[in-house]
C-alpha cells in the first residue's frame, strides 16, 4: 500500500532529533530519584486571571516548508495532464509558504473565567507545477484533477474556554496533543480537531484529560472531515472521537501516561508511556523511553478484526554535547499498528520518514545527536540515525480492512541526516530553520518504496499585541 510519506520531528515521534535537547538540560547534579507526594495545587490559574482584554495575545508565525522527493526504482507518484491522464513519475517537490495568526484572549476574572481563541491559517503555493507537484497529496492543495490552488485560508482554530481554578473546558476547533489524539504540525500549517476537551491540572504532579471530537480540520485542506485511520480501508469513517487519559508523575524522575480511546465502529486503544532520566548529563545521564499500545477491533468493526500490541524501548545516554541513543520497537499483530489519519498519534520511538509499524514488524534504530551549545553556538545541532524495519508478515492476516496479505518477509532500512538552528536573539528570536536529507530503501512490497528526501524548513514566529 503506497501511502503519502510524512516526518514527525515531534519530542515523542523522532527519538534522535527529541533527545538531541536533552544534553542542553546538563543539570548540576544527578536527576533526584525521591517520590513526589500527591498534594493539590497551592496556586490557581483562574485566581491570577487578568481579565478579557487585558490578557489577550495576537501572536502568530510563517513556516517556508520546502521538500524534494526522488524515487531510486521506478515512479512512486502521478500526475495530470490538463487532459485528464494520469502519468506516474518518480520525483516530485511541494513547495508552501503557511501562516498562521492566532487571537486569544485572556480569561475573565471570577469564580468562573472565560476565554476565546481565533486562529486564522493561510497557505501560498510557492511551486504550482502539475507534474512537480505530483498532487493531489498531503503537501499542497490541489483540485481533484491535480491543479494547484495558488493560495487559500481557512479558519484554523475557533473555539470557547471555561475555567474553574486549574481545570479547563475547550469547546470548538481546537488543537489537542495526547498518545491516542494528537494535532500534527510537520507541514506548512498543523491540523485541528472540532469537539470538546477537558484538562484538569489541580494536582502538582497529576493531571487529566477528557475529550471528543467528531471532525478533523487537515493540515492541506481547507474544510472538516470525518476521521478516517491512517492505513486501513481510506472509504471507512468514524462518526467520533473519545478518550481519556492520566499523566503522573510518582518520581521527580519519573514521569508516566495512561491513555484510552474509542475511534467509533473502528477500535479502542488503549497507551501506556513512561519516561525516566537518571544521572548526570554533564557526566553521564540515561533517558529511558517505553510506549506501549493495544488496540482492539469495536463497534461495527468496519476495518474488520483488529488484535495489535505494539511497543517501543529506548534508551540515550547523554555526556554534555553528545547523545547516543538506540530504540528497539516491535508490532504484534498480523495488521498495520494504525492511528488516526492526519494526526500524529503514534507515540513510538521508530516513527520516523517511516513509521516502521507493519504486521508483526521489528525495528531498531541507532541515532546520534550533537548539541553545539558547548562549543559556543547555542541552537545549533546535527543529527544522524539508521533505523532498520525487518520480519513484516501480514500472511496470517484474516481481515479486509488492510492491503497486508501479501506482504511475507518484507524489511526496509533508513538513514537520516539533519541539522537545526534557532536563533538565540534580536528581532527573529525563536525562529528555526532545520534542514534534513533522508533515504529509505525498501523490499519490493514494504509500502514506502524507495526513496530520497530533501527537506528545508524555516519557521518565524512574531507577536503583534
């Protein structure tokens, strides 16, 4: 199955570009392993708010999102000629200047305080050539016929805040990030949700998270739709969202997720997540990272029966500038590991150019990061990582909401090399710019196919008000 291909550099998504920052935290003396008692908050947010108007922001940022993509065995992609053929091509380059600016008020004072948030997003397309483009894709806007819309806007964010001491109610357009439902930013602009959400933060070291959505805004798209997953059968919906989660910190050093969702007529799934620091970067110091999540045929059971466990382990040892890190990860399960399509929910240290996530797969991952901040050029950092994906089996696979029966013995292997900058100060302070070049080789029926990407993205934030 050929899916459009996407880079997650998120903390939890891109385990070598994520613990590159850990050896900028070099701490003065080892991570405290001491528990951490389970007390309320002394502070409210709600008592320190400023009021409407004079809390509001108007804050906003543009993102120059540029990638080149050449298939290395044949044409991976097609295209359209104004004359309604279709002819497969083996490169293709999107090129999209995204802004976003973003309203929010303050809350208003009182036992009950009240916000708003209004996020306006604009894309222009920079290269608008059919056969370039290769749409209709993930990447730039384009009609159904594969002509590029020169630019468009749509209202990205749109929603009401309620507030009692430190637990907040969202209602509308929103953007969400937890293991089982998660906005995904790594194009010109992110997604958002339509629904409600719940985050209760009352305690020092635990908070909660409720929510449903039942529309997703995608990131090059300008209206909703209904959630659909990632890898399955793309004519198969979900009418709603719903999940709920704990995050608890028993350890100062410790800090862990329990998550649960109900995708309609789809699946439950079901996330553990832990994360430990011991040490001391500026000698030694150890991250250790498990992500583990069941997930569950439900419902009307429109992907067919689905029965998945898939985990990840990994683990970085940092000394000052240096970070090494190795991540093993393993689905069980004779169907893709899948989540929701255009979000990025798959907490899993292996989730890379490839989310290395077929049936019953394997991976491992090898990845450096330097931190230039030592050598006297803080915000800078390269990084470089070889992951290899082997033993995808989906023969066994008895269901017909997934194109798996014939993969048998599939593998594939990445390599990735990258560097990021941002600026430390002055009037662009903030902005990154991070640069990354990325080839994936693949057995003859692993669905990402072979390839390699250049990509170059600069991101500027700014405040107005």
């Amino acid at each position: 199955m050929q899916r459009s291909i996407t880079l997650r550099p998120t903390r939890h998504a891109a385990l070598c570009l994520a613990l590159g920052g850990l050896s900028a935290l070099a701490q003065a003396e080892p991570v405290s392993q001491d528990f951490v008692a389970l007390t309320l908050r002394t502070t409210s947010d709600q008592a320190q708010a400023s009021g409407f108007l004079d809390g509001q922001r108007l804050s906003g940022s543009t993102r120059n999102w540029y990638a080149h993509e050449h298939a290395t065995r044949g044409p991976l992609w097609s295209y359209s000629k104004r004359d309604g053929s279709r002819h497969p091509t083996s490169s293709r380059d999107n090129w999209v200047q995204g802004t976003l600016l973003n309203y929010t008020s303050g809350f208003t004072e009182g036992t009950v305080g009240l916000s708003t948030e209004v996020a306006l997003y604009n894309a222009v397309a920079l290269q608008r050539g059919r056969a370039s483009v290769a749409g209709p894709n993930n990447r730039t806007l384009t009609h159904s016929d594969g002509e590029v819309l020169d630019q468009w806007s749509k209202v990205g964010l749109a929603n009401l805040k309620a507030r009692v001491s430190n637990t907040t109610l969202t209602a509308g357009r929103q953007s969400i990030d937890t293991p089982v439902i998660a906005y995904i930013g790594n194009r010109a602009l992110p997604s958002s949700f339509q629904g409600v959400s719940l985050h209760s933060a009352e305690f020092d070291n635990l908070s909660f998270d409720l929510g449903t959505f039942d529309r997703v805004s995608m990131r090059t798209e300008q209206g909703q739709s209904k959630f659909r997953s990632e890898y399955g059968d793309s004519r198969q919906f979900t009418d709603r969202v719903s999940m709920a989660g704990v995050n608890y910190q028993p350890l100062q050093s410790l800090s862990t997720s329990l998550y649960v969702s109900k995708v309609e007529d789809l699946w439950n799934q079901y996330y553990f997540g832990a994360n430990h620091l011991l040490g001391d970067n500026a000698v030694l110091g150890l991250n250790t990272g498990l992500n583990y999540y069941k997930t569950r045929d439900a419902g009307q059971s429109k992907l067919g029966a689905i029965d998945n466990d898939t985990f990840s382990l990994s683990l970085a040892l940092t000394h000052q500038a240096h970070t090494v890190s190795v991540a093993y990860q393993q689905v069980n399960g004779n169907e893709y590991f899948d989540y929701l399509h255009d979000t990025n929910a798959i907490f899993l240290a292996n989730s890379l150019l490839s989310d290395f996530n077929g049936p019953n797969e394997k991976s491992l991952q090898i990845g450096y990061v330097l931190n230039m901040a030592p050598f006297g050029v803080p915000g800078l950092k390269f990084n470089l990582y070889n992951a290899r994906g082997w033993g995808i089996d989906g023969t066994h696979y008895k269901g017909g909401g997934y194109d798996v029966k014939n993969l048998d013995g599939e593998h594939h292997d990445e390599w990735g090399i990258g560097t990021s900058y941002a600026v430390q100060g002055g009037a662009f302070k903030d902005t990154t710019v991070r640069a990354t070049y990325t080839t994936h080789r693949a057995s003859k029926l692993q669905g990402d196919g072979s390839l390699n990407e250049v990509r170059v993205v600069t991101t500027i934030p700014f405040n107005i008000l």
